[in-house]
C-alpha cells in the first residue's frame, strides 16, 4: 500500500522561453529521464506543480496539447517567491514536475460538435492546451471558435499562436481588448469579452463552450451563453484555488466537498452551480 | 470477544518486552499534555482516569514537520534523495476511545487515489491498545459522534480497569490476537461479567447533537451569521487544528535551502491561518474568520462525511479545552443542531 513518494518530482530541462507579457513566461520543459519522457502522458486541462528547489512548487495548468507528446508547456505570471524563481531561469536549467493531475475536458465527447472556446487574460493557458488538442484532430470537430480577450494588448498571450489561428480559414477567432487597452495599429475588436461572445458566439445547438478566464468574466460570460441557449452541461470552465500537494490531501484547495485539485479543475456549469460560492 | 485479565505489574513486563521486541510504544507522558515513546515501565500512564492529553498522537504517524525530499545541487544537475523511512512497529498504549480511531479516520484522506506513504509506513501495522474512559468534562462529547467512553472501536487491544492492580484485555481484532500471542504468559483468564458490570457504570457525557442532522443543516446554510458570530471571537491560532486527533492538513515548503543543498518539508497546517486559501493574486475564497470557522465546521460535520463516510471529530474536546478564547466547538454544534 505504501509503495512511492509522491511527493518527489521529475526533474525536467526548460528547452524554450517565450516572454510573453511583461510579466508573464511560457516554459518548454521536457523530462531529464528517458524513460519518464517515454510514460508519461496527460489530458486536456490536467496540471502539475512546478517547483524550485529551495523556493518551493506553484500549480499551473500544462498549457500545452496532449497531442504534442515531447514536451509539455507551462505559462505563469510573475507574482509571487516561486513564480519570481522561476522568472530567472533560463534555458537549459531545471524545474521540478509533478503531475498530471486533476480531470480533464471531455475532449472525447466535443468530437462531431462546434466548439467555442471563450478565455480572458492567463485564462488562455488551459484553453490553448484544448485548442491545440482540438486543432490538432480538427477533422473530429465541427466549427471552432475562439473568443480570447484581456485588459489591454500589452496583456495578450500566445500573440504568435493568436496570429496562426487569425490566419488559418478552418477556424474562426476573434481578439479583443478592453477599451483603451487598445494600440494604434489594432485591428481586433474592443470591447469586454461578454459583449464579444454575444456578438459573435455561434448557435448553441451542437455546441460546447469552454470559458475560462478571471472570475469577473466568467460571471457575466455564462449568462449571456444561457441566453444564446447554451445548456448548463455545455459551459465548461475551470476552477483555481491554493493548493499545495495536487493530491487531495493537503486540504486547501476543496470548495465544500469538491477538491479541486482531483474532482476538478474542470467542471461543468451545472456542477458549479450546485458549489457552495466560496472560490 | 475474547477477554483476558493482565495486572498491573503483567503490563510492565509486557511492555517491557514489546520494547525489547523493537515496539516503538508510544503513551500519554504524566502530565497528561503530550505522547511519547515510552523508554521503560516506569513511564507507563495507563489511567481511566485521566483527561485527554493536550495534544492527540497523531504526529507519531502524521509528523508535525518532516522532510519528503532532499536535494544536491551538483553542478546545476539536481540529486533528489529520498528520506528513509524505517519500518516502525508502532503502538499506541492507553488510548483513550476519542484517540484510537484517530488513526482509521486520517487513513482515508491519505489513502484515496494517491497514497501517502510518510502517513502508511507508521500507520499500517500499528497496534492501538485502547482504555475505557473513565473522565468527563464539559468539553467531552463523543458520544456526539458515534462514540462513547467505554467503545473499543479503532483499539485492537482494549484495557477495562477491574481494579487498582487489574485490568481486562479485550481481544478486538485479528491483528490484536496474533500481536498479543507470543505474551500470552503475562494473561489469565477473565471474567467477562465483571467488566461489563464497571463498563456499564461508566456515565456517558450528553449526547449534545445528531451529525446526521448538523450535516444536512451544513448543506442548506452555507450562508449564515453563526459563522462570523464565532469567527469574530476566534483569533485564528490554529490551537484547535494542532491538538485534533484527525485534522491533517499540511503544508509544503522548502527549509533550510542554499544553492547546494536543501529540503522540502511536509508541515502541519490549519485552516484556521489567513493565509492557508491565500491565491497569488491577492484573492483570498476565505477572506474572513467567518468563513475559516465555517470550513472548520463544515469539513469536520459534512464534506469528511460525504467524502469518506466518516465525521471528522472523534469528540475528545482538545479543541475547546486549549482554545484561548473560549470557543466550545460542541457548543456551536449543538446551536446548530438546535437550528435544524
């Protein structure tokens, strides 16, 4: 019964920074092991603990697709003692990982329907990981959509992705930013999310909405989405909290009975409702 | 059950032995504040009598600070090392009821999906040798949840006091009769009638509420003022977290770090502490004593019982006895039991 530590992480190699904001990086990270590199695979909005040794471990999301199996990716904002030690790292130093955990999207059940994707600000980072799953098997899917927005330009991720999907003509994706948060040349929309998706959002029949983002947004995102006809098992988002073990022990991360870190991160609209508010 | 008699003086040599037998015995210290390993006889505190201990034994199986792993930085390439972990063959002697199902209790959390192996390598295997509980004070209430002072749930051994120099040794589990077969020499044989005559004397404290009732309250008033009415008296110390013979939330951090070496810890935590829920961004899901209290409340008397179909509160009363300003969780209970 008592078998592994399962506290010990793999030790991985950042292969790739990108600097996407001012204050925020995406890592490239592959395992320094072989043959972990071999097993380990993952899901859909599954996420780890990345640590620092001798500053401790932080919980992102893997923001990059399970379909991409040599690497994994993850995006964080400067903020706090590990996210500032993990700011000075550079390529070729290591990170701490342990993972994956935590559920997943039924990226199995959305095959054969349209997709709306629907994120704000860092939001985007488990979003990206279903994108890019969904784009990489885009013959399974039917329309996809993505709706990505934040406070100002400067405040965008993944503008290199963000361009690709603009470009490619299978998918439809529309960018905005708050208004003001605008730059001189900017051809996207303005505005707040909410007001984007009624805009543009496609017809609820068929469809699955992922929204994910600051909790302001999805507050006022999910009404507008009940109102397109969204059915409340069709709005999927994700829950953040604290959590330090990611293993349903540590006890800091449940809202009422629910442990985010193993009954979610991800979850259905009509299971957030039935959630005691208090996240 | 099988019952047998052991005196008093039978006890110390069979402690004795265990020691001798490489038994790590763990028992209630004279002052009745804490546990520890128990180097001979002379230290035995086996005594109906007694109040709870300040703080439960959990940390014998749930260590109050230990390290998960240790690190080498070579050259900017990380050796991990393992901490080892000897196998010890724990027993925890004189029990009280509202003690020895801690263990049970705490193996769930720790056991489902993952399991932790810093909590099983202790657990498992331990033998609890448990005592009818012969105190009471306005603190206790295990007979609130499920328990009562003469129960010999969670003991594998279990002592009934005959008199100042005997003792009845229940048999109550498997594991409790192939333990105790290679002592047979210090048992006689018992009376059962005599212990159940004092086991039915022993007086039961009130049962002060129904956890069923005080769980489905839990449900339908995640809102109300009971909470912030007790969160603004309590001061947030964690008291209550460090002395509960089942709370077991930790933290993970990183201690005694430089660049070439250093240890990441596994650290008692409370729910109690502003900073436990503390988001990155400032955000804070339990902003307020009010609600700390209520997660205390709600994941003692609901979420452990939806979860693992057991209440998180075995009804010892170290929570309210040791609390700096007066908070009686069975009182608050109670109020709630009275709401419902």
């Amino acid at each position: 019964m008592s078998g592994s530590n399962i506290y010990k992480p793999e030790m991985m190699e950042i292969t790739d920074i990108v600097q996407e904001t001012s204050d925020t990086k995406t890592f490239r990270l592959k395992f320094k092991n072989e043959s972990t590199a071999k097993s380990f695979s993952f899901k859909a909005g599954q996420f780890g603990e990345y640590g620092v040794f001798g500053e401790g471990e932080s919980t992102f999301c893997i923001a990059s697709s399970p379909t991409r199996s040599e690497y994994i990716e993850c995006s964080f904002k400067q903020i706090g003692k590990v996210t500032t030690a993990l700011t000075r790292l550079r390529v070729g130093d290591s990170v701490g990982f342990r993972g994956p955990y935590g559920n997943y999207f039924p990226v199995e059940e959305m095959k054969g329907k349209n997709v709306v994707f629907i994120a704000g600000g860092i939001g985007l980072a488990p979003v990206r990981c279903v994108i890019w799953n969904t784009l990489d098997l885009r013959n399974d899917f039917k329309d996809v959509t993505i709706i990505y927005g934040a406070r100002s330009f400067n405040d965008l991720v993944y503008k290199r992705e963000l361009k690709e999907w603009k470009e490619r003509k299978d998918i439809k994706t529309v960018v905005t930013v708050d208004p003001g948060g605008e730059v001189p040349d900017w051809d996207g929309e303005i505005g707040f999310v909410p007001a984007i998706v009624e805009k543009v959002a496609p017809k609820a029949e068929n469809t699955v909405a992922i929204v994910c983002g600051p909790p302001i947004m999805i507050k006022f995102t999910i009404p507008v989405l009940q109102k397109l006809g969204f059915a409340e098992e069709n709005i999927i988002t994700t829950l953040e909290n604290r959590m330090k073990c990611g293993l349903g022990k540590c006890g800091r991360c449940n809202v009422g009975n629910v442990y985010v870190c193993k009954d979610g991160p991800v979850f259905t609209y009509a299971q957030m409702k039935e959630l005691p508010q208090e996240y | 059950m099988e019952e047998k008699i052991i005196s008093l003086d039978n006890l110390s040599f069979f402690v004795n032995d265990l020691i001798k037998d490489n038994h790590i015995v763990i028992g209630q210290d004279s002052k009745e504040i804490n546990w520890k390993r128990i180097t001979g006889a002379k230290d035995i505190v086996v005594n109906s009598k007694n109040i709870p201990s300040n703080i439960s034994y959990k940390e014998f199986v749930f260590a109050k600070t230990e390290p998960i792993i240790y690190y080498k930085n070579k050259k900017d390439e990380f050796d991990i090392v393992e901490p080892a972990l000897p196998r010890q063959k724990l027993v925890f002697l004189g029990a009280k009821p509202c003690d020895a199902r801690s263990i049970e209790i705490m193996s769930k959390v720790f056991n489902w999906d993952y399991k932790d192996k810093f909590f099983n390598e202790r657990a498992e295997g331990s033998i609890v040798i448990g005592v009818a509980c012969n105190y009471q004070d306005k603190f206790c209430f295990c007979t609130s949840v499920g328990l009562s002072p003469v129960t010999e749930k969670g003991s594998d051994l279990f002592l009934v006091p005959l008199d100042e120099k005997n003792f009845a040794l229940q048999i109550v589990t498997e594991r409790g009769k192939e333990f105790i077969q290679p002592y047979q020499k210090y048992l006689s044989d018992g009376n059962q009638a005599k212990s159940k005559e004092i086991l039915s004397k022993i007086k039961n404290p009130e049962k002060r509420f129904e956890t069923s009732k005080v769980s489905e309250w839990l449900t339908n008033n995640f809102e109300h003022k009971i909470f912030d009415n007790v969160g603004d008296i309590c001061v947030g110390c964690g008291q209550c977290a460090f002395a509960c013979p089942v709370c077991h939330c930790f933290d993970i951090v990183d201690e005694e770090c430089d660049y070439s070496s250093g240890r990441r810890m596994k650290n008692w935590d409370a729910c109690q502490f502003g900073l436990f829920t503390l988001h990155g961004s400032g955000h804070n899901p339990r902003e307020t004593q009010g609600k700390r209290y209520r997660q205390r409340i709600a994941h003692k008397f609901k979420y452990y019982q939806d979860k693992f179909d057991e209440v998180l509160c075995t009804g010892c009363g170290r929570c309210s006895r040791g609390c700096p300003v007066g908070i009686d969780i069975a009182e608050v209970v109670a109020e709630i039991n009275s709401l419902a």
